[in-house]
C-alpha cells in the first residue's frame, strides 16, 4: 500500500464534493470520538485490575502532596 501525504490528502479531499467533505468531516470525527472512548475505556480497565491487585494508593490531596514532595 502506497503512503499519501497530508498535502497529497488534503488535494484529494478538495476534489470531493462539497457534500462528500462534509460526510468525511463527520465520519473521521466520529471515529476520532470512537477511538478515545476506546482509550478511556482500557484506562478504566486498567486502574481497575490495578486497583484489584491492590497497586494503587488511596488517600486524601495532603496525603498525596506529602508524597510527592518525599
């Protein structure tokens, strides 16, 4: 598969017709929306297996500021 550059894209995107940019805009923010959702969800996922195995701390701000500063 041959690569396309961003200049290359946004040409190619700019020959479409004006409906059809307005369909890509929507599809690729919904798809950057989907992939974030995705991400967030492994996140939460993780803290909590983390929080299963018992590798996280708890506490309260000061508790926290107290061991940031050692």
């Amino acid at each position: 598969m041959s690569t396309v550059t961003f200049k290359e894209a946004l040409e190619l995107i700019e020959s479409l017709p004006e409906e059809e940019r307005w369909s890509l805009i929507e599809i690729v923010r919904r798809r950057l929306v989907e992939k974030r959702r995705d991400e967030i969800a492994e996140s939460v996922r993780q803290a909590r297996e983390d929080f299963a195995r018992g590798d996280v701390k708890r506490g309260t701000v000061e508790d926290l500021l107290r061991d940031l500063r050692g």
